[in-house]
C-alpha cells in the first residue's frame, strides 16, 4: 500500500466537487473547428481566462498557426504512449476546442489563460477522443491531458500528477513481475468515483483505476481522504491476484511527503 501526502489540495464537500466536475466536462462552449466561432461566454471568470491573443497572435490565428499545432500533436502523442490505452497510439486531428465554464488552476500558475482541445485519437480497437486542457505561461502554451472519468481526484492537477507518479512507479514493478519485455507499458483506461462521505472536516472516498500492462488488466481501488488542516493523502490497494498464474503481494506501506 502506497501513501502519499499532498498539502496544497483544498476541502472540496463531496457533493459541490461531483457537481464541478460535471459542470467542468459539459458546460462550455463549443467552438466550430472550421471556424473558430466562439461562442458568447455567461460567465466573467470565462471571459478573462480565454484569451483574446496569444504570442501577439488573434487567438484564431494562434490555434490555426503550425507551430502551435505541431506541439499540440507532438505533446499528445507522447502523453498517449507514456499514459494512453493504445499500444500504438496515432493523433488523428482536432475535433473541437472549447471553454469550460469552471477553469482550472494550474499549480505552476495559478489561474491562467486556458482553453480546451478535443483530440481524437486512433491505436485502439475504437477510436477515442481525449480532453486536453491547455493554458498559457508567458505566451507559451502547457497541456494537460485529461483522464477519462468521472474520478475527484481529477478535479485537482497536483492530486491528479502525484497519483499518476505513485501509480505508475508501482505498476513498472508489477508488470516486470507479471513477465511484461518492456515494464514501462502501462496502459490507464480512466479512473471512476465508487463512494464518498463526509465526516466533519474530513472527506473521504473511493475510486476505482482501470489499468492494463502487456498481460493483465487490473482494478486498482485508491482511498483517499482530505482535510483542510492536514492535506490529502492517498492509498493504492493491489488486487491479491493480477492473472491466473501471477500472485502479487501488497506493498509495504510507505509515507511520502510534500
């Protein structure tokens, strides 16, 4: 069992962060691929955090421009093959971008000028599309791909990375063990929301990872708990049996901070 401790998340009621991140995934505002049309904002925190021009480009010419979508493609593809579910992932064009009525904080920035991209993507036995928040820094744009589901943890960047890292270290392990050639093909498929509760202060729930590796695919339940004075901590629980002929063992809890 891995534990680690997160200090900068904040205290989300459970209720309020399932009706964010609902509203986060269906409430913005499209926008026409062909045309850039942008829709008009009800929101002024959408307003201030779309921007009008980025690198002294209009933002239509700044999303059309070549740079902009081969670091697009270039950052997503190699997100799909570190993370992705396809063994060969393939970016197959833009299917939308969009603005999300409730933007995110990025822990590097803060608040910053941010959009969405909708990326199609192909490797798989069916094509998929992947959500892909992007924000800029000094006219530079940062992307951060979105797991599939409907997970809290996904609500917030540095829970969502330190889980990915903890996860991710573990399950190279795992997968060398299960007789994986190459224990760094760790596929995740989406992460989901089991239960939650509310206790005081604290609030605790449940979610459920769907990871594959070269032989197995596995559900790995996290437990996490939250609380505005001590942080988030978080804990992976192996299942006992991985395939018929591999039984893993639960790892030594551990602690990790800040």
């Amino acid at each position: 069992m891995a534990i680690k401790l997160v200090k900068t998340i904040k205290l989300i009621p459970a209720c309020l962060a399932i009706l964010l991140f609902s509203l986060f995934f269906h409430s913005y505002s499209v926008l026409a691929q062909d045309q850039m049309a942008i829709a008009p904002a009800d929101q002024e925190t959408t307003n201030h955090l779309f921007p009008k021009d980025v690198a002294g480009l209009p933002i239509h010419s700044f999303l059309h421009s070549k740079a902009y979508k081969h670091v697009l493609e270039k950052n997503i593809i190699a997100y799909e093959k570190k993370f992705g579910p396809c063994a060969s992932p393939r970016f197959a064009g833009r299917v939308d971008v969009a603005r999300s009525k409730i933007p995110k904080s990025f822990p590097e920035a803060g608040l910053i000028p941010q959009w969405i991209e909708i990326i199609k993507i192909e490797g798989c036995d069916k094509p998929f599309n992947r959500f892909v928040l992007v924000g800029v820094i000094n006219d530079v744009p940062t992307f951060h791909p979105m797991l599939s589901g409907n997970a809290l943890s996904l609500l917030d960047m540095v829970v969502e990375k330190d889980v990915l890292a903890t996860l991710m270290e573990s399950e190279h392990k795992h997968a060398s063990i299960s007789g994986c050639q190459k224990a760094d093909m760790i596929r995740i498929h989406d992460a989901q929301l089991l239960s939650h509760k509310q206790e005081g202060e604290t609030l605790y729930w449940n979610e459920v990872w769907h990871i594959s590796n070269c032989k197995d695919f596995k559900k790995l339940t996290i437990r996490f708990e939250t609380n505005p004075r001590t942080g988030t901590q978080f804990s992976i629980h192996q299942p006992e049996v991985v395939n018929k002929s591999v039984k893993m063992q639960l790892p030594t809890k551990t602690n990790v901070s800040e």
